[in-house]
C-alpha cells in the first residue's frame, strides 16, 4: 500500500480536469424510457460535458428510439442511438456495439437507470490513469425516492436523504477521493459492475470488449475485468466522487449463480487476456457507416440508422 507520505513523491500528480482528450459516455438500455430520459437530462447538466453519448440498446421498444430522437433535438454534445434485436439478455454484445461505434479516447460505461452527479464526467477523467480501469459505485435508491426523481419532485439523493442505501456512496469529497486512490492505487477486479467505469478504448480494443457468448445474467462485466488483470490493466477503485444514483427496480434477475459462470472460470484459469467472439465483429461496420448524430438526423435517416437495423 502506498503511503500519504509517498504519495508525492511517485506518479500520484493530480490531472487537470481536461487532462483526457475525449470522453464518450454509453449508456445501455432495455424498455425503460422514463428513466432513461432521466440519465440523459442528467447528462446535460455535466460540468464537463461527454463529446459524444450512446445508447446502448439491447432491444427496446420504438418508443424508446422517438424519446432519444426527441431529446437529441436539444441535446448539446453527439447523441446516437446502438439498438440490436431483442433476443433475450445480450448486454455483452450491446455494450460491444456502442464501443465500436464511438471514436472517443476514453469511454464511460453506465446504466439506463443510473442518474448521475453533474461532476460526474468530471471526476472520472480527473481519475483516469494509463494500464487500469476506473470502477466507481453507486448509491441505491428505493421505491418512493425513486418515484419523485422520475416525477422531477426530488433531485439527485444525498447521504442523509430517507429511502436510500448504501449511503457513504452519495459523499462527494475530491480531496477525500484523491488520498483514497493514492492509497489504493491499484487493484485485482472487485465489487466490478458495469453501471459505473471508466475504460481507455484502446485497452478495450486490445481485449476485444465483452465477451459475446455470455448471453442472459450475469458474469460479462466480471469476466472482462479478469482479462484485463491478466493482460496488466488493472482495477482502481474510484470512491467519493463519480456519484450515481441507481433507480430502484425490480431486477430481472437473483443474485447467485449464472450460465456464464463456465466462461468466466475458464478466463481465470487460462488466463485469458482477449475473448474470440467480440468487440472487433462490429468494428467494419460502424467504420463504414456511422451511427447518426440525431441531433441532425432526418425522421428517415433516423429509421434506416445500423440503430435499428443491427440484428
């Protein structure tokens, strides 16, 4: 473990909070308009502004596809719109997708139920480092809380706010946030959900994203952060700063076991650093045919976008 006393005196020197060159910010999505809605007016509110925002969409309805195209008209950075078939969980190659299709430097992977922090962007580039990952956290809101965010009646929750869980995770201290990564500056992949992490693209590009045989719950996220472990990126956990609030829901899901858990044990015993099925499947595709801006897009363009043709 690092010492305070050290922290200076090695490679700790805190980044300017435009020390990142771009950020792309990808949110997924599954037939939850309202609070995607949320997260992207969440979006808008940034103190540092993402360059480009895509939806991940693993197969939502059209009403989905006229929200995002109604908000992107007042959106002010690149909103675009990754949408594949519905064909039951397939988060790993959504995600995939979305990346592929951003031309950022560095990307932000959060969920279409996570609002976030208006220093939210801020924080992660002010986190970033070359060879890891950013793993942040987020705080857990119940039912009622939930309910008056999604009618604009409540703002983002606090640490002392009723109805919320996992509350040390709504303090935002940047100082307090710098000497916890000074002091733990690197880590093997723990407490990983994809809802809140920050990736350099090229490291994804080097482990091929998500694996894309990991259908239904579970494992993808994880399985990921072992490839990077083995490959030299390594975890740093981001705390006291890149606040998100989780809208509660019912999970489509139980915690425990999955079907991919085979996957994820052969990637650890192996130590595999690259998946065979991934990321570079969709890279052609996005190079040779953009996903449009919607901030531009005609009604027909919109419907005739890879957003809605993807299978």
């Amino acid at each position: 473990m690092t010492s305070l006393a050290s922290w200076r005196s090695r490679d700790h020197a805190l980044p300017r909070a435009g020390d990142v060159a771009s950020i792309g910010l990808l949110v997924t999505t599954y037939n939850w308009k309202d609070a995607l809605a949320l997260v992207l007016e969440s979006v808008m509110r940034q103190t540092r502004l993402p360059d480009e925002v895509i939806v991940a969409d693993d197969g939502s309805g059209r009403d989905t596809a006229d929200l995002i195209a109604g908000i992107a008209r007042g959106f002010p950075v690149p909103l675009r719109h990754a949408w594949q078939e519905d064909r039951g969980f397939r988060a790993a190659r959504s995600r995939n997708q979305a990346i592929a299709a951003c031309r950022a430097d560095y990307l932000l992977l959060v969920d279409g139920d996570m609002v976030l922090d208006r220093r939210f962007v801020a924080d992660h580039a002010r986190a970033a480092r070359p060879g890891t990952f950013v793993q942040g956290s987020r705080v857990l809101t119940g039912p009622r809380f939930r309910d008056c965010m999604l009618a604009r009646r409540a703002g983002p929750p606090n640490a002392l706010s009723p109805d919320v869980t996992r509350r040390r995770n709504a303090i935002h201290a940047r100082l307090l946030s710098d000497v916890y990564r000074a002091l733990n500056p690197r880590s093997t992949p723990h407490a990983i959900k994809t809802c809140n992490q920050g990736w350099r693209r090229d490291d994804l590009l080097r482990l091929n994203g998500f694996d894309e045989r990991m259908e239904g719950w579970g494992r993808e996220d994880v399985e990921l952060a072992w490839r990077a472990f083995h490959a030299g990126i390594a975890c740093r956990q981001l705390r006291y700063a890149g606040l998100a609030y989780h809208l509660h829901h019912t999970e489509r899901h139980q915690d425990g076991d999955s079907a991919n858990d085979v996957y994820l044990a052969e990637t650890r015993a192996q130590r595999l650093t690259r998946c065979a099925r991934g990321l570079d499947a969709h890279l052609a595709q996005f190079a040779a045919r953009p996903l449009h801006d919607l901030r531009y897009a005609t009604a027909v363009e919109a419907a005739h976008s890879p957003a809605v043709t993807a299978a």
